[in-house]
C-alpha cells in the first residue's frame, strides 16, 4: 500500500534528494572537537533555552540535525558517539536510509498526525503488522498511544475497568513507569514525585536479587504472600519490567518470572509487562518472548525505539466504547518507520542467539571485563546488561563519581547516561549501527576517562 501522492517525476525526485541527504550525512563519521568560533553560538542558545524552559540540561547538547551511524553533531560543532540514542529511542543510530526515506515519503501525505478518530490507512496497517509479531500469545488487540507514560495509563484504564471494584496495583521496586499522573504514581523513585498526591494504591516487591540468584524467587514470593493477606481482594494487576532500565538493567531468570506469573494467575490477578525500554532491545523482538512468557501476559506496553507508543492486550481487556480514545495516535513518519523497522528487523540477522543484538552484548561485556581485569582494576565494581542495554559501576558506584565520569566521558566524545541509585550505573542504550572500528574507539575513551577520574 501506498501513501500520500505519487507520480514518476516525485519518485525520480525523492530518490535524488535521499542519495543527496545520504551522502552529506556520511560526512559526520568521527568524533569532532568543538570550533571555538560555534562554542558561544551554543551557549547563548542553552541559556535561552534553560531560562524559557526554567531548568537547564544534563548536558551541553543542542543537536544541528546532522550526524550519521553512531555519531551526532552538536551546535558547537563538535561530533560524539551517540551511546543513549535519546534515551533509546534511536535504535538505529543516526540518518538510516530507513529514517531517511520515511521522511521523505511522508512529505508526499497531506497532513502530519495520524489520529485516533480519524486515522491513516497506514496505521491500520501497522496495527495488523504489530499484532502478527505476538502470535504465540493471548494478546489480540493494540492501541496506539502519545506516550510510553500514557501507554501505562491508557494499560492501567484498561486493567481497572476490567477488574472494577479492584483497583491496587502491584509494582517492583527500583521501577519506572513514566511521569504522567498516574504512571508517577507506579515509579519507585520517590523524588520523581515530590510534593505530588498519591493517588493509586501501589505495593512495591523485590525485583530479581542479582546479588543472591538462588534465593531471589523466594524473597519475591513471601513478599507477594504478605502482601496479599493484607489487600486480598483488592488487587487488579502486577506491573513489571523484565529488564528494570532506570535500575541498571536488572532482570532475572526465566523460572523466576514463571514462578511470580503463576502466583499472580492463581489469584486471578491481570499480569501487565511494560516493555517501553526494552522492545527490539533484547535477544528477541519483545523480552517476554525472550524469557518465554508468552502464555502470561495479559497487557504489554511499547514505545521508544518502534518510534510509536501503545498497548497489545487479550480480548478479555477490550474495553467499553468511550474508555479510551486520544487525538493524537502517531506522526505518519513515526508509522511510516515503525513499520520499514519491523519488516527490517525479521528479515534481517537481529535477533535469535546468532543475531546482531546478542552479538553487541557479548562484545562490550567482554571489553569491559578485559578493562575490569587489566588497566582499570578495582575500578570497575559490577558491570552486566542484556541486548543492546549495558551497564557498568566505576568506583564507589556513588551519584556523584558516576555523573563525574559521565561528563569527562562527554568532554571526551561519548554520550552516555546513569540509571539507579545507590548504586548509580553507567547506561548504554547501544545503536545497531556500530562496527568494530567505532567498538575499539569507544573503549579507548572509556579506559582513557576511568583512569582520568578515579
């Protein structure tokens, strides 16, 4: 099917302007130290920016829009490694030909929204596209949403209108579910909250123990169990993240979801997994295939890297007219990719034990723990991660020595970000774009700043 208007003379000039944009893109491809001519021109616009908004950045990043594979391109002219993705959603890396062509393609539609009353042909038929993806499951039904927060909240509507009067939610500590109203209220950082109302009844539980595996089931149950003589008949679902992002990237074993599933089926409590951080990012395209939980789950929420937000849910959860809706489903570049991407990722050698994300797993972990046991002994004190989701302690693993390697790492050429606290982690959210070349660079500069700040 296709989109928006064509004739030979539109198609002969988008193809023209993508091999142009290609090849100016392909430029950015090392890292760049500032140009002390731009350097002002970004400081002048970031302190606009920080007065208008009222709080500032994390780091002195404002994008030109130009870069390419694993590199981006700041205002001050300096180019860096780009290992966080915007938070993870850049998968791909940099100016894709994927990216690229949705661009362009979507500029022949008439209009930029896809909505949720009046909706694209082109959603319809990634809806179909998404659902073939989860065949193995219960899960019948996907909704798109404007957000990976609002995913969890259109999820939580869908869960409390089918559980009615039960409303008590069941989450794990060190979670992160969002920042909307409601999904603040099942994220385990109290400071994410402050000053804010509790307004959802929510018992947090021991995720996975990475420090003792052998009893971490155990914990989590008689957790579960105490929770449960309490509020017996209150409970409409647990929430988890099979791999806990903000936390580190701390996951567990199959057997152990197993186990915490079947007790939460036993007592007909709706099993809801938020998958927002870590679609397309594990060993298979959803973690819960990974883990072979299909069988379970009863509501998954996306976002982030399938550039659109929403939630699979069985049959059993469609909801009366009227309960959930939303103007905004997706920008029609956004469906446009989403779809290219998924087709892109089953044909191609991604996932499976042989394919592209197990393969960056086992590459950085093994530099890291060569690092770990040869230049920077004693300063690497936990390193782990699952996919293309690392993570790794420096020194005391404090907020503090964390955020200190993280900006020397910056200085350095190389954007990463923290997760957890106490301990605070170093976090790669690891595009697919990278080669051997661009891997051997990158753990120069990570030997390199560990040594430079411990």
């Amino acid at each position: 099917m296709t989109y928006g208007v064509h004739t030979s003379d539109i198609e002969n000039l988008i193809n023209r302007l993508f091999s142009s944009i290609i090849l100016e893109q392909r430029k950015y491809n090392s890292i760049k130290p500032a140009d002390s001519n731009r350097r002002q021109i970004q400081n002048d616009i970031l302190d606009i920016f920080k007065k208008n908004r009222g709080i500032g950045l994390y780091y002195d990043y404002i994008s030109t829009g130009r870069g390419h594979g694993p590199f981006t391109e700041l205002v001050d002219g300096s180019v860096k490694y780009d290992l966080i993705g915007s938070m993870g959603i850049n998968i791909l890396g940099h100016s894709h030909p994927l990216v690229i062509r949705s661009h362009l393609e979507t500029a022949t539609c008439d209009t930029t929204i896809s909505g949720n009353l009046l909706p694209h042909s082109n959603q319809a038929v990634l809806t179909k596209r998404l659902l073939e993806t989860v065949t193995k499951s219960r899960l019948k039904h996907f909704w798109f949403a404007g957000s990976g927060s609002f995913a969890n909240d259109l999820a939580l509507k869908l869960l409390w209108q089918k559980s009615a009067p039960r409303r008590r939610i069941i989450a794990f500590e060190k979670a992160f579910a969002g920042r909307s109203i409601a999904s603040q209220n099942i994220t385990w950082n109290t400071s994410y909250r402050e000053d804010m109302p509790s307004l959802i009844d929510v018992d947090f539980i021991p995720h996975f123990d990475q420090s003792n595996p052998d009893k971490a089931v155990s914990k989590t149950l008689r957790a579960l169990d105490k929770l449960y003589k309490q509020h017996s008949d209150e409970y409409c679902a647990l929430i988890i993240e099979l791999v806990q992002g903000e936390a580190g990237f701390v996951f567990g074993t199959k057997e152990y979801y197993r186990k915490i599933f079947e007790w939460a089926r036993q007592r007909n409590i709706f099993i809801w997994i938020d998958e927002i951080q870590t679609v397309t990012r594990t060993h298979e395209l959803f973690a819960f295939q990974m883990f072979e939980l299909d069988d379970y789950v009863d509501v998954v929420t996306i976002g982030k890297t399938l550039q659109c937000c929403g939630v699979f849910y069985t049959s059993e959860l469609n909801p009366k007219p009227g309960l959930i809706g939303g103007t905004f489903a997706a920008p029609i570049v956004s469906l446009n990719l989403a779809h290219k991407m998924l087709e892109y990722f089953q044909k191609g050698n991604f996932h499976g034990p042989e394919g592209r994300v197990v393969e960056l797993e086992k590459i950085f972990l093994k530099k890291i723990e060569h690092l770990s046991g040869g230049t920077c002994s004693g300063k690497i004190s936990y390193f782990g991660g699952i996919g293309t989701m690392i993570s790794f302690e420096i020194g005391d693993s404090s907020e503090k020595t964390t955020w200190k390697f993280l900006s020397q790492l910056f200085n350095n050429g190389i954007i990463a970000f923290s997760a957890g606290k106490n301990p605070t982690r170093v976090r790669f959210l690891l595009p697919l774009s990278l080669t051997k070349t661009h891997i051997d660079e990158i753990f120069t500069i990570i030997e390199k700043t560990i040594n430079q700040v411990i």
